[in-house]
C-alpha cells in the first residue's frame, strides 16, 4: 500500500508541477519541451487550459485518491490509465509525425515506466 500510495503521489506532483508551470509560462514551457514557438493568443490560452489546468486538475485527483485506502486502486488505475493514454499519443506522434526531440523519447520511457509500476501494484496488492 505504501508504494502504491508513493507512485500516486509523484504522478500527482508531477502533473501538477508540470501544469502550474504550462499556466503561469505557457510560452516558455512549450518552446522548452517543443522546440516550437506559439503564435496566437488562442494557442497560450488553450495551453494554459489545457496542459495547465487540466495538468494540474489531474495531480489534484491523485492526491484526493492517494488519501484513503479504500481508493488507493481507484488511484493506481488512474495514473496507469493517464500515463497509458499519454504514452499511446505519443507513439503515434512519433510514428506519423516522426522527428521527436529527446525530451519525447524520455517522456515515453517515463510514462510506459509508470504504467508498469501501476500495472505491477494493481496486479501484486490486495483490494
């Protein structure tokens, strides 16, 4: 349960971490994970929404799910199904679009590690 409890915990703050940066520097995050520019007002406000806001509404609902045991599953499942829905865009970005940057290609390693992890404690822990 402790490890379980552990992995929700550094998604959730990853998430929200990540998404409190995209809401305050929209522009600047983008072009560090991208290495493109934004041009339109439309795109930094879709940016915030959506890799802010909704970053940062993710890691909350970790955190909410991580405090109760009878919810721990709940969290575990979540966080694989995040990270599992990320890392297949991802692959079908870098299949399609092709040319990914290393920060890409490490985001899939870290996404595809937290679906094993939460795969493996959803397997091995007890309801």
């Amino acid at each position: 349960m402790k490890t379980s409890k552990i992995l929700i915990n550094l998604t959730a703050v990853v998430f929200t971490v990540y998404g409190a940066l995209f809401a305050l520097f929209p522009a600047a995050m983008f072009e560090f994970i991208t290495d493109g520019r934004v041009t339109t007002s439309s795109a930094l406000i879709d940016i915030r929404a959506t890799y802010g806001g909704m970053s940062v509404a993710a890691g909350v609902i970790l955190f909410l799910l991580s405090r109760k045991a009878e919810t721990v599953r709940l969290g575990l499942t979540g966080a694989l199904v995040l990270m599992l829905g990320m890392a297949t865009g991802r692959i079908i970005g870098m299949v399609v679009d092709q040319d990914a940057n290393l920060i890409m290609t490490i985001y899939l390693a870290l996404e595809l590690l937290v679906v094993a992890a939460s795969g493996y404690l959803l397997k091995t822990t007890a309801d």
